[in-house]
C-alpha cells in the first residue's frame, strides 16, 4: 500500500493565484479552460505525477498535488496556461503539507472566496476530482481530503447562515444594477452568455428586478432557449447581437471565450449603456469605453461591493471556522491510521508466519488432531495482537515514529507496498 502520509521525501503542495494579488487581467493569462486542465493532467500522468487536483474559476487557478519540489507544479501550470513563471512568482503563493490542507478546507468551503460565503466553488471542486480521477491522478489522499473538504461545506451550509443570499457574482451585478440604474423594472436588460453564472445572474435579475423585458443571446441557441422558456423571456440569435445592444439599456456579459466577445464595433447606442462584464478573462474590450454613454463595470469592482448581508455572514465565521477544524481533525487521525498501517500489516504478516510454523509443528507432533481447534486460537490471538498495537498508535500521548521504528526492529518486520 503506497504511504500518502506527508514525507520529506514526498510533500503535498497547493501552487496557486487568485484575487487577492492577481488582478483580472493576470488571473486571466493563468485561467484554463477545460482542453487544457484535460491536457496538464496528461502531462502529470506521463511525469508519475502521485495525486493532481486542478482548480480554475475566474477568481482563482490553483493546482494541489504531491510533487518533490513546488516548481513542478509551478512548470506545469506555466506550460499549460498564457502566463509565464515571472508573472507567476510575482503574484502566486505555495503552501506545503498542512497548509496546502488547510486552504483547500477554506477554498472549498466559501471562506477564501472573494464575496465569503460562495458555495459554488464547491461544485467546481467536485468536477476537478472527477477529472483527476477519470484522468488516474486522484489516490487514496486526495479522495479522502476532498471528501472531507466536502463534508465540511455541507455542514457549514446547514449549521450556519454563511450561505444566506444569492450566489456572488450574480448576487453582486444584480445588486449593483439596483443601486445605480433607475427604473430598473422599465429598462431593457440584455444577457450575452447563459452559463453558469449567466443562469444564476438571470434568476436573480428576475427575482429582484420585477423587470419581463430580459433578452437572452448565446452563441448556442438551445441553451438560452431552456433558460427563456422557464422564465417567459426573449430570445435573439446571436447574429442579432449588435442589434440588440443597440437597443438595450443594461449589457451583462457572462461568456466564456478566452477572448473580447464585445467591443466598441458593436456598440452604436445613442443612449446611456451600462455594460458588466463577469468574465475571466476579461470578454468586455476595454474599448468600449471609448463610446459615449458607455460604463464598464468589471467582476473585481463588483466583488469589492459591501452591504447587509456580507456582514451577517461574517458573524458567522467562527462557527464555519470551527466546523472546519473539526473535519479536518479527523482527516488528520486518518492520516495517521495511514501512516501506521503498513507496519500494522507487516505485523500481521510475519505472525501469521509465526502461527504456520507452530501449527506446522504440533500437526506433526499429534498426527493433525488438534489442528483446526489449535488454528482458531491463535487466529484470535494474532487479532488481539494487533489490535492492541492499532490502538497504542491512536493514543495520543504515543510518538508514532517511534513506536514504529521499535516494533519494525523487534518483529524484523519488512513492509510491502503495493498500489
């Protein structure tokens, strides 16, 4: 059984960037789309890269998994990605062991989101181990470590009110259109891009807007087509683009192209236009700006809005924060159950040996009579044996390094690993 135990020889890393250094348009020179998560992991694979996780939203890229040193992992972002390791260094961090746990924890469970308390990162979590493990790149630690990352978000869901309101990036444009834009129930709203947060920013426009005048554009037809007929809305092909923007008062462009999707040769409003752009990278053309009439307003500005329910979610950090110290307590006790486990094997092992021996002898010293009466006793012992050893190692009072190095000498046990 290969040691996932944290080793000198073997350390868990997380090499990442997000908001809080990396602005939009760095973050978006190191965001990858799903071709390229697909293909890193592929390189990892042919380097026997033990256990890869990758994450990319558009307010963070980060990748966890083991490696000897850090740069690998840093070399394997770069390679994939628009960025350079300059760009990287200059605004990155690299947390090792404990604390690559420790912010995998906060990241899954909306406490290192740029509006605290976004749970939709936890999803993304759950896609990223899918891939790692469609891909071979997900062992025993990081299943288990995601699985308690995931733990620890629902019981933060249902134990606190930290995910009270709408998910960030729509709760953010949506609440931002109502404090800036007047009779926003009368103004036409174009929506450029029905993804994710595309869907979410419409249901929340609708719920909070009491505005039916929505338009839906996307370059897939059917797909707004679902979301409209849910709600009764327009839909427009995207052919129609520019004609729309023509005649709509707020533009929000929530597309995922790895490039401008809107830019001042589409505009040729004579009225005021307001358009938000939630893309990473960046899907709004600075250019616009050149327009008369025409704000931009971009995912970082509309992050950085405080209000009410922000700082009741706050409030709520202490009891999320020791939820999270709990799970990750028992991932930790798991861990060490890992650790010791090979030797407990080995133990087993070189009894059981033992008991062939003795078993061996006495069938020949009694003509087989006793045999299977005598092997059942010793099974049960061999058990107890081992149990005992199972719990010394739980105490927490017991060096574990030591106890080991004590009974593999004792025992002359030699440990098999195996996959």
């Amino acid at each position: 059984m290969k040691q996932y135990h944290i080793s000198k020889y073997q350390s868990f890393y997380c090499i990442g960037l997000n908001y809080n250094k990396a602005d939009a348009t760095i973050r978006g020179k190191f965001s990858l789309n799903q071709e390229q998560i697909v293909d890193l992991l592929a390189d990892a694979k042919k380097m026997h890269t033990d256990g890869l996780l990758v994450i990319s939203t558009c307010n963070r890229t980060e990748l966890f998994g083991f490696a000897e040193h850090p740069f690998q992992l840093i070399n394997l972002l770069c390679s994939h990605s628009n960025g350079t390791v300059e760009e990287f260094r200059d605004v990155a961090y690299v947390h090792k062991n404990q604390e690559a746990i420790s912010h995998l924890f906060r990241v899954g469970t909306g406490l290192d989101s740029q509006i605290l308390g976004d749970f939709e990162i936890i999803a993304q979590l759950k896609t990223a181990f899918a891939q790692s493990k469609k891909n071979g790149l997900a062992n025993p630690f990081l299943e288990r470590l995601c699985n308690s990352v995931i733990q620890a978000s629902k019981r933060i869901k249902t134990e606190t009110e930290i995910s009270s309101g709408a998910t960030s990036v729509s709760f953010a444009s949506v609440q931002y259109i109502l404090n800036n834009v007047e009779e926003v129930s009368n103004k036409n709203l174009l929506l450029f891009g029905t993804g994710k947060i595309g869907r979410n920013t419409c249901e929340n426009l609708i719920k909070h807007t009491d505005n039916s005048r929505i338009t839906l554009i996307n370059r897939t037809k059917d797909k707004a087509e679902k979301i409209a007929g849910k709600f009764d809305l327009i839909v427009k092909d995207y052919g129609d683009l520019a004609a729309e923007i023509r005649n709509t008062d707020v533009l929000i462009v929530a597309t995922g192209a790895n490039r401008p999707t809107v830019s001042k040769a589409l505009i040729f409003n004579k009225k005021p236009l307001l358009i938000l752009d939630l893309s990473i990278p960046r899907n709004v053309d600075e250019n616009v700006m050149e327009c008369e009439g025409v704000s931009l307003v971009h995912l970082d500005e509309l992050s950085q809005i405080t209000n009410q329910t922000l700082n009741d979610r706050k409030k709520q950090l202490p009891q999320a924060e020791e939820i999270i110290e709990e799970v990750k307590a028992e991932f930790n006790q798991w861990l060490e159950t890992r650790r010791y486990a090979p030797v407990i094997k080995a133990l087993k092992d070189k009894l059981i040996l033992m008991q062939e021996e003795e078993l061996d002898f006495h069938f020949k010293k009694n003509n087989g009579s006793s045999l299977e009466d005598a092997k059942e006793v010793s099974d049960r012992i061999i058990q107890k044996i081992t149990k005992h050893f199972a719990e010394h190692f739980k105490d927490t009072e017991t060096n574990p390094t030591q106890s080991l190095e004590v009974i593999s000498k004792v025992f002359q046990l030699k440990q098999t690993t195996h996959d």
